[in-house]
C-alpha cells in the first residue's frame, strides 16, 4: 500500500521522527484514568477546550482539570497553546497515531500493509 509515495512503514518511521514519542508507561498510565480518558474523549470530539469548557462539561473543577492535562502534556498526549490570555489544549494526534502505529507492531499485525 503507498501513502504518499511511501510504504507504510516508511510512513510510521516519519511518524515517529515528528514526533517525540513518550515511553510506553508514561503514556499508558497517563490514559489509566477514567478522567483522563473523559478529558481525551472531550478533546477528539471538540478539537480544542478551555479549562473553563472541561470544567463545565465534566464538572471538574479548575485545579482538578490542570493537574489531569498536566500529566497528559508530560506524556504528550495532548497540546496547549496561548490565544491571548486563554489557553486552548488539544488533542496531540500526531503522536497518537505513532503510539497506535507502535502498537499494532506489539499486536502482531504487519505494519507493511
């Protein structure tokens, strides 16, 4: 199969190379819990949130929502940026699709096709 001129696993290895994977248990546990996972499922279906929008939709309160994307930016699941005084945090996906890349090489799966 070719995407864009290259193989598939020439296409992962770019992947990779864009971005810097965490380890494996960073990442891993950083997603082992449930509000994380809520916050995650927010930011694919939203695209980008406020703290504010975390907040009113999963009815955290401020200080509970940063400490979970602080550990999803360390684990670089996420990504935040600044709009003037605002910062809107997305999902990093980029890297979450390297990680499902890597992770159907543990499956078994050929990464060729």
């Amino acid at each position: 199969v070719l995407v864009l001129g290259l193989d598939y696993a020439d296409t992962a290895e770019y992947v990779y190379s864009r971005c810097e994977l965490p380890e494996l248990e960073v990442f891993f546990n950083a997603l082992a819990e449930k509000n994380r996972l809520k916050i995650l499922e927010l930011l694919v279906r939203k695209g980008e949130v406020t703290v504010q929008d975390i907040d009113q939709e999963l009815g955290f309160t401020g200080t509970h929502a940063y400490y979970h994307l602080a550990i999803m930016l360390k684990a670089n699941i996420i990504r935040a940026r600044s709009v003037d005084r605002t910062v809107l945090y997305s999902p990093n996906r980029g890297c979450l699709h390297a990680v499902g890349l890597l992770w159907k090489k543990y499956e078994g799966e050929d990464v060729n096709r």
